[in-house]
C-alpha cells in the first residue's frame, strides 16, 4: 500500500489523483475496481493515467512537516483541499484542529 501523498514523476509533470478526478466517468470507473482501498497509491494512479503505462518514476511522501518535501503543484493541491476524498494527514493540523478532528473521529469509529 502507498502512501499518502504518492505522484508518479514523468516528463517533468506530476501525476496524482485529486477529489475532482474522481469525480469523473473514468475516476468512478476507478472507485468501483479493486485499487478503491488503494485509492492514493501508484496503481490507481497509472489506472487512471493509462498512458503511463510503466514510465515515470514511483513519488511519495508522508512527512508533512516541510512544504518542500512536495512538489509545488502537490502542494498547492493540499492548501486547495483537492485530496479530500483521496486521504487525511492530520499531522498539518494546529493543536486546535487536531483536537476538533479527533473530537469528530472518535464517535465516527465508534459507529
């Protein structure tokens, strides 16, 4: 399983998956296959972008303690809310909002 976030590095593009791609015929297509559990992983990304094929380079990274570790349109993508149904990093998070997450969180696995 990939992490969150994962890109794919081709011809000087990054590709990803965002909210808005799921959206889409192809992106609902991808949602009723079996990489759904792996939505925010490589393979559902080249699903997606079959003309990738088996080029590009494999991209992630979880450490969301630096802006830099991304790339600047991934970046922009996460301040826009873009990844909202592709996967949560709460570690970008004030204290407040970690609290308030986890305030919704816990009833909702409870249920």
């Amino acid at each position: 399983m990939c992490q969150f976030i994962s890109w794919i590095e081709h011809d000087n593009h990054n590709y990803f998956l965002t909210t808005k791609d799921l959206e889409t015929k192809e992106g609902k297509k991808l949602l009723q296959k079996d990489v759904r559990d792996d939505i925010q992983g490589h393979g559902a990304i080249r699903a997606y972008y079959p003309e990738l094929k088996n080029m590009g380079i494999n991209k992630e990274c979880e450490d969301f303690s630096n802006p830099n570790n991304f790339p600047n349109d991934i970046i922009r993508a996460i301040k826009t809310g873009q990844f909202e149904d592709i996967g949560i990093c709460t570690d970008i998070l004030n204290d407040k909002g970690k609290r308030k997450y986890e305030k919704i969180e816990q009833p909702a696995l409870a249920e």
